[in-house]
C-alpha cells in the first residue's frame, strides 16, 4: 500500500474509520433496540459492563500494550487480563442470567448478545487497522 498515491491512502483510511463508525452505531442500536422493541429496560445493564471493559487496560496497562500480547510475570499486566476477562464474560452473562431468571425474552437476549459481538467485531476491526506493529498481527 505504500506505492499508493496520497489521496487514495487517505480515502482508504476515511472508508475504514467509516466501517468502524458503521460497527458500533450498529451495536449501540441494537444495545437500544433489546430494551425498546420489549418494553423491558433490564438489558441496560450490560452498558455497565461495557464501561467497566476498558477501565483495567485505561489504569493498569498505561501505554505498552504489547505486554497484553505475551506471558508476563507483571502482576499488573496480569490484573489487568483477569478484570478485562472479567469484564468480558460479564457482558455475556448478564443477558443469560436475565433470561433464565424470567426477565427478559428469547428476543431480548439474542438482541442483546448480537450487539456484545458487533462490539467485539468494531474493537477486533480497530486493532487491525491501527496494528502498525507486528504484535497485532495475531488477529
């Protein structure tokens, strides 16, 4: 790509950062969607998760990144996989747990695991376009 003249690059990279945008507008709207086409505001509560999800990685990992991408003996790289995990399987859980409890619907809960992946996808999306080193190229 780097032959490439630089608008074209440019209109790429506009293209991409769109696609992204596409991705979580799609999750956010199906995150609403689950709760409104019920008339039952109970899977907001994944929202919740989906704020906590960042946090480890924005407190404890700091800027190097790439140690999340290898074993560690780093107690706070370790932490920090444990919370984000955590995070993860809780915004997964969250649905089920509703469900089986009664609250929500089949619709409800289907609704609200299709916008954790779309999330999933738009984040998954995000590290390969901005992997400019080679640690990323795992996905």
């Amino acid at each position: 790509m780097a032959d490439l003249p630089g608008h074209v690059r440019a209109c790429l990279q506009t293209g991409q950062l769109a696609f992204l945008a596409i991705l979580v507008s799609g999750g956010i709207v199906l995150q609403i969607l689950a709760c409104a086409l019920y008339n039952n505001w109970w899977p907001m509560l994944t929202v919740i998760m989906y704020v906590l999800l960042p946090m480890p990685l924005l407190f404890f990992a700091g800027s190097d990144s790439s140690a999340l991408f290898s074993e560690s003996d780093n107690s706070w790289v370790n932490a920090t996989k444990f919370l984000t995990g955590a995070s993860a399987i809780g915004s997964i859980a969250i649905p089920t747990i509703l469900k089986h409890a009664g609250v929500i619907g089949w619709g409800a809960m289907v609704m609200e695991l299709s916008s954790f992946f779309v999330f999933v996808l738009a984040i998954m999306c995000y590290i390969r376009i901005n992997g400019e080193d080679n640690y990323y190229s795992v996905l």
